[in-house]
C-alpha cells in the first residue's frame, strides 16, 4: 500500500511539471479541465488511502487561501462583463485548491533527486527548442499547429518556445533555475553534476533570450536568496561576482544593442534607462487609488481591469493598442480587480507561507537539508518578482506553476525532512 501511494504521488508532482512545461500553455480550455480531473482523482485516491491527509486541507495556515478563494466568488457579482469574469475564475482561479492541495500532500523529499532531475530535464529541452527557435527564427508549433498572436512579433527576436510569449517563459525558467543550482550541490558522481551544471548554464543563458527584464530581475533575486541561505560564510566573495555578473550582461547587452542585434535593447543601458518603461508603470500604479474608491472590497472583477482602462487611464485611451491595456503587473491586478479583501487574502497566504518557511529554515542546520527548501523557495521568489512586470497569473502555466510551487513550500515548511 505504502508503494503504491508514494507511486501515484511521484506520478501526480511530475505529471504537473509535464504538463506545465510542455501543453498547458498550448492547449485549449477542454483539456485544462481533463488535467484537472486527473490531478482531482489522484488527490481523492491519496484521501482514500490515507486517513490522516485531510488534516492538510484543515489547516489554520491555510485560512488566508481559502478568504482569497472566497472573495474571488463574491467578485464575480455586480461585474460589468460577466463572460470575462467567469473565463478568469474558471481558468485561472478555480484550479488554485487542487494544484495547491496536491502538491502540499503529495511532494515527498525521498524523491528529491527523481524529481530534481526531471524537472531539470523538462527545462533543458524547453530551452534547447527555444535556442532552435531563436537561432532560425522559425517555431513549427506556432508556424503550423497552433495559433500565436505573439509569433510574427517575437520570433527570432525573444524566445518563446513552448510558452507562447517570452514573459511566461522566463518566468517558468526562473522557477526551475534554481532547481539547476540545488541539482549541481545535490550531486554526488562527477558526471551527474557536469549534467547539472550543463542545465544550469542552459537554463540561465535561455534567460537573457526571453529578453524579460522581470526574469531577469527574478533570476538575480534567486541566486542572492541562495547565496544568503547556503553560502552565509562565502557572502563577501559570490556577492561582488553576482554583481559583476550583472555589469557584465548588461553592458554587453549595450555593445551588442550598439553593432546592430537589436533585441539585446531590452538589457542595454539604452533599454533600462528608458523613461517610458517607468512612466507606464507609474500611471497604472496611480490609477489603484480612483480603483478602490469607486470598488473598494471586490474590485473591479476578474479580467476587468481593461474592461475599465479607458475610464480610469483616460490620457492613455487614445495612445495604447486594445493588448497593452492590461495592469502590466500582477499586483496592481490582484488590488484592482479582487479589492481589499482579495487582495489581503494573498498577501495574508504569502505571508503566512514565509513565515512557515522561515521558521523551519531556522530549525534546520544541517547544509544537505536546506537545499531542497532553499532551491523553491528561490524559484518561488523568482517568480513573485517576475510578476511585478506582467499579470502572471493570468497566464496559464506561470499560474500553474506558482500555485504547485506554494504548495511544495508548504509540505517542506511543516514535513521533517529526511
């Protein structure tokens, strides 16, 4: 019985990062909802089986997730377009308890090098097709199998790979990218660890080509969490290199912007210094204070943030295409569209989350027993940072991913790790 649950758990966990890296951005609403169903059954499998896993969904800790769920049903009413608010919940809501409570109930650390590999290896060959697709300037899923809006406009300049657009991309590669680094630590046989540190080099130069300042932002952010968590005494050596390394990127990023590759723009002294990067961002920040006087508890409702841009954005009506009239960040969606009380509910789980984190992190000592919460809570960072630049969760594999990341972070914060 024993085998046969750790079986359907080690399935369930990278039957998600299957999913996640390779279909969920590319397939239609039908089969979200069949993976859906088969992550249901297999947590209705483990309840059965397992008497005593129930308590997990119980859990006090988990009370903020549950007000945020909630909120999101109380602001699905008095919404101006309800069709978009129902496509939201449905697609981006609505899956949070069973991706969450799966991966809180089924990660198991006996697994850790089964799993870190795996998802390593998903992420190589995510990054290898985009390498290919950046190189020739041509991708068969989007050129001949799936429809794209952003194809024609990124192709050949960002990677995309199977991610439809280069911000997902680096945000799921920011998530495993840490993952990489845990991997090359975690490795024994000398072979093994030249592999992992093929991914991680992959990985992070896959990276820079999504040209998503976000991620980058995102990547910068995991590896200081790293080194902070698992190189306390080294601090003073690999911080300054992290530094450099940044210079470095950035400044022949200009260099290469300057002899004619145009896309390096993005992390070019050019790309960051440019005032109409901050400005956008500065008047979609300004308009949260008019948003929450006229919508103060449940927001404006899911997705309507663009149904209200010309409204409350009236001098960018006229001067912003119909794509670009989006919160450009998930933060400022999550205070708009869900209100105080949504907005609360998140920051109350996050919060809670850290501090589960931070408390074990403080019980444990040993090095080796660090890795694995250090490497997601890394990732989970990371992603939380890319989000400051684009709505996250409102895409579906960065939602996915965010959700199963929470989740694992959970089960290590409270599980003693073996």
């Amino acid at each position: 019985m024993y085998k046969i649950i750790s079986s359907i758990k080690l399935i369930g966990i990278i039957g998600i990062f299957l999913w996640i890296s390779f279909f969920a951005p590319l397939v239609g609403g039908q089969y979200q909802s069949l993976f859906l169903i088969f992550i249901t059954s297999l947590l209705l499998v483990l309840l059965i089986l397992n008497n005593g896993l129930y308590k997990i969904m119980l859990d006090k800790k988990d009370l903020p997730l549950w007000i945020f769920l909630f909120s999101m049903i109380g602001g699905i009413v008095n919404i101006q377009n309800p069709s978009i608010t129902y496509w939201h919940f449905w697609g981006f809501i609505f899956p949070i308890p069973f991706l969450y409570f799966f991966a809180k109930s089924a990660f198991e650390e006996r697994y850790d090098l089964l799993i870190l590999r795996s998802l390593c290896l998903m992420g190589l060959m995510v990054c290898l097709y985009g390498i290919i697709e950046f190189i020739t300037g041509q991708n068969f899923i989007y050129k001949d199998l799936v429809h794209n809006f952003c194809y024609e406009a990124f192709k050949g300049r960002r990677m995309m790979s199977t991610h439809i657009h280069p911000a997902p991309l680096g945000t799921y590669l920011v998530a495993i990218f840490p993952l990489a680094l845990v991997l090359i630590l975690k490795e024994k046989k000398v072979f093994f660890k030249r592999l992992a540190i093929i991914f991680a080099l992959i990985i992070f130069i896959s990276i820079i080509l999504t040209f998503s300042r976000g991620a980058f932002l995102g990547a910068v952010i995991s590896m200081s969490i790293m080194l902070s968590f698992l190189f306390k005494r080294n601090r003073i050596f690999f911080i300054p290199l992290l530094i450099l390394l940044v210079a470095a990127i950035i400044i022949i990023s200009s260099l290469l912007f300057y002899y004619g590759y145009h896309y390096f723009y993005r992390f070019g002294f050019q790309g960051l210094s440019a005032a109409v990067i901050y400005t956008s961002k500065i008047d979609r920040f300004a308009s949260i204070l008019n948003i929450l006087k006229d919508h103060p508890f449940f927001g404006l409702g899911l997705g309507h943030y663009r149904v209200f841009f010309d409204y409350y954005l009236p001098h960018l009506a006229n001067v912003t295409g119909q794509l670009s009239k989006v919160p450009d960040c998930m933060y400022i969606a999550l205070l708009t569209e869900t209100g105080l009380i949504g907005f609360a509910g998140f920051v109350l789980f996050i919060s809670f989350l850290f501090k589960s984190i931070w408390h074990k992190l403080k019980l444990v000592s040993g090095y080796e027993d660090r890795l694995l919460i250090v490497g997601f809570l890394s990732g989970f960072v990371g992603v939380l940072v890319a989000f400051l630049t684009y709505d996250g969760l409102y895409w579906i594999a960065p939602s996915y991913l965010f959700w199963t990341y929470a989740g694992v972070l959970a089960h290590l914060s409270v599980q003693k790790l073996e």
